[in-house]
C-alpha cells in the first residue's frame, strides 16, 4: 500500500537547483527513507546507482575505491579515483544530470562519507546520501565539508498525510479554522485524530491500521520497532551499559513530562535520579547523557527550550524533552500507569511540539527548538511561546490543559508579553478579540502571521 509523503516536493525542489549539494536526507529508522528515495530516482531520473553500506553492494563498492586508489611510486596518479571507482564499481556509469546515486547507511564507513566533497564538486551526477543512524557520523574519523551537503529531515507521517492514507485531506485542508464549517466535518477528522494519537505515524503501523483497523495489531508493531532500534544501536556501541539505558531513558522522559515541571536546568541530572534511584554520580550522569545523545542523533526524541516571561531574547535551552512519534510516547507513557486523560494530554502537547518543529525547519518561527514559557510574576507556564519570523509577533499557544494555564495566557496577554492567543482544542473554534480557539488537530494550519493581516 503506498503512503504518498509530503517530502517529495522538497526532493524536486533539491533536484531543480542550480547550484545543487549533496543532499543528506536525515530521520529515523523505518519512517521511509529507502522507500521514498527509491521511488523518486526511478520517477525523475532515467538513471539511478543504489548503495546500501550495509549490504554486499557497499563492500563491492568499497573495493572499487581501494582499487582505484592504488598507487605505485612511478606510476601516474589518477586524476580522480573516486569518479574511477564509479567506472569500476558499473561498466555503463555516464557521469551526467540524469544520474542519481543513492548511497544508504552511509555512516557505515568514514571511507564513503569521507568522499561527499569529492561527490559534490566533481561529479555532474547527483548525491543522495541517508542513513538511520547518522549520529555515528559526529565521531572524528568522518570528515564533512558543511558547505558541501544540504540536509532534509524525514520524520514519521504527520496528521495530514496520515488522513492523504484515508483520503481525507481534501476535507482537512477545506474545513474552517474557527468553527465555520459543519460541525459533521469537524467530528470526522477528531475521530481520526484519535486513532493518530494511538498509533502515530510510522508508515509500517499506519498500514498495519489500514489493512485490519486494528489498534492492538498497531501496538504490537511499535513494540517490536523499538525492540528493533534497541537491537540495532548495539552495533555502535562496545559495551551493554549504555544499550540497557535507552528504553529506560525512554520510560524517564515519559515520566518528566507527566510530572508537569517547569522544565530543568539539568535535565540529564534529573533523568539519571529517576533512572538509577539515587543522587546522580559521575558514571551514571555521562552514561545516561551518552544515551540521551544517541536518541537525540538517532532521531527519537527532541528538545523543548524555556522562554523565561516570553522573551525571544532571554532563552534557557532544552529544559524538555518530547517524543519524535507519538505511538512511541504512547507506549512508554502507558507504561507508567497512569490514567488515559493524564496521558491523552501529554500526546495532544506532544503533536503540536512536533508542528512547531516543522515550522522551526520552514523558517516560519524564530528559535532551533520549539519554547515553552514561564511568567515570573504569576509564576505561571505557558505551553508553548513562538515569536513569528513573519510579522515578528508573540504568540501563546495553550493545549487543552489545566485552568492555570489558560489564565497565564491571559494575563500575559492583557500585561502585552503576548499579541494574540491560540487556544488548541477538542472544539470546533472560534474568535474572541485576539483569542482564537481552534481544533487541536488543526494546529497544522494556524497562521504566524497575523499582525501582516490588519
């Protein structure tokens, strides 16, 4: 069953410059990276080269490099033996803008990654180059020129394609953002943004939905994804200590988000007291921070900063973390046991973090990881604080939660920290002064750029 990705377009917008990089084309394991690639050489290309390091085609390719890069003293120096190694590695290799090369896994071998310069400077060919745990590629033997490789994230389906796998877009795309539509359209959407809350967005899970609509059959899939990824990472790491960590790191996050704190200086500190039960030691700290590390690169969780009183200025970073998929939350906020609504809400704050980490990536709002903020005066939180890159607004985003938060929202917003608020809800919208209250599934589409409207 094919899931049509929005990242696509980003594909041939790289495809159409001029002046093109090697792309780089990041995001987890099984979100669709192989896939999408696959199908956009065979659609946009009359040529296309696969190499997955992982398997016998990286070792073949491997040895046409150590082939071609052999010298003698006396001999001619080949001009290029990495363009050599093409020649050698496919007999009818014709260096030409028709050509894609897709090199995969690439982080298994500093050898390959090491020649991306070479690969965008000398070659009329174009570079994909992917991998599911480029975190490997930060270690000192892989060299990158920055200025070489222009990076693409993939992550797993968001909302609206998750509702473009049940042809239901169109309605999604058409439906008023504050309430002026059918209130049908309205609980049709919810009732699959429900299901998206359980399930979350990995391709593999979503088809699973697709073919039996079976939540429990989804579930066991994300099991067995993140026993998967678990299993994987060992192959980067020499010993068990810091393998057995990151499910428990995983349980942890779960935890600090449904102890509602208002974020930490040292979140590292506070998650290695939760995980190892004491007052955190050196050894414990740097091997859950090691941990902590490898889901960051490896794409599973994220960082929320704090705004301290809405200032874009006055910013402490990565007070939060959050899950990349929400069926992954699921899995390990459920495993605390606490009530559904409890962890229903943590979900519904977690989707729009990872909306706001579109908008990061879009260029539309300021900062490099969403904010939340804090109001010194009513010792207050906001659930999340964006200042527009577009009209250089503030604006307050609160997420079905508590009343205390809502009435932070409206001071800061009377006391002029705020220009206008959002209230993402299970409503069906509406518009007071410059309160807009929107269906929380909807947050996709509210604007940032409400002060270019008046």
């Amino acid at each position: 069953m094919e899931l049509e990705r929005d990242i696509y377009q980003n594909l041939l917008a790289w495809k159409g410059k001029k002046n093109r990089k090697v792309l780089e084309l990041e995001g987890a394991r099984q979100v669709g990276k192989t896939y999408i690639l696959d199908k956009f050489a065979k659609r946009e290309y009359e040529k296309h080269i696969y190499i997955n390091m992982l398997a016998s085609s990286g070792s073949d390719f491997l040895r046409c490099l150590e082939t071609a890069a052999k010298w003698e003293p006396g001999q001619k120096r080949e001009e290029n033996p990495v363009y050599k190694a093409f020649q050698l590695y496919d007999c009818d290799f014709e260096d030409d803008d028709n050509l894609l090369v897709v090199i995969d896994e690439i982080q298994e071998s500093s050898v390959v990654y090491s020649k991306i310069r070479e690969f965008a400077r000398n070659f009329k060919a174009h570079f994909i180059v992917t991998g599911s745990y480029l975190g490997k590629t930060r270690e000192k033997e892989y060299f990158l020129s920055a200025g070489d490789v222009e990076s693409l994230t993939m992550t797993t389906l968001t909302f609206p394609e998750f509702l473009d796998a049940f042809h239901k877009r169109e309605l999604y795309d058409s439906v008023g953002l504050y309430g002026e539509s059918d209130h049908a359209a309205y609980d049709e959407l919810r009732s699959y943004f429900k299901i998206y809350l359980q399930i979350g967005g990995y391709p593999e899970v979503v088809t699973t939905y697709l073919e039996n609509e079976n939540i429990q059959e989804c579930v066991s899939v994300i099991d067995n994804l993140i026993r998967i990824f678990v299993k994987e990472s060992s192959r980067y790491f020499e010993g068990p200590l810091e393998l057995e960590m990151f499910e428990k790191v995983f349980s942890s996050i779960a935890i600090t988000l449904l102890k509602e704190k208002k974020g930490t200086s040292d979140l590292t500190t506070d998650l290695t007291k939760i995980i190892f039960k004491e007052e955190s030691g050196r050894i414990a700290k740097r091997t859950t921070n090691y941990a902590i590390s490898w889901l960051y690169l490896s794409h599973q969780i994220g960082y929320c900063s704090m705004s301290v009183d809405c200032s874009n200025l006055d910013i402490v970073d990565n007070c939060r973390y959050y899950f990349n998929d929400l069926g992954i939350a699921g899995h390990f906020l459920k495993l605390t046991g606490e009530p559904m609504s409890e962890i229903e809400g943590i979900l519904c704050e977690n989707f729009v973090y990872l909306e706001l980490v579109r908008r990061i990536r879009k260029g539309e709002i300021a900062g490099q990881v969403p904010w939340f903020a804090t109001d010194k005066k009513t010792s207050g939180e906001l659930d999340f604080y964006v200042r527009s890159r577009v009209d250089h607004k503030d604006y307050g985003l609160e997420v079905k939660r508590g009343k205390n938060q809502a009435n932070t929202a409206n001071v800061l917003l009377e006391r002029g920290k705020l220009d206008y608020i959002y209230h993402l809800k299970n409503t069906y919208g509406g518009i007071s002064g410059r309160k807009y209250s929107v269906p929380l599934y909807l947050c996709g589409r509210v604007s940032f750029a409400m002060g270019e409207r008046r």
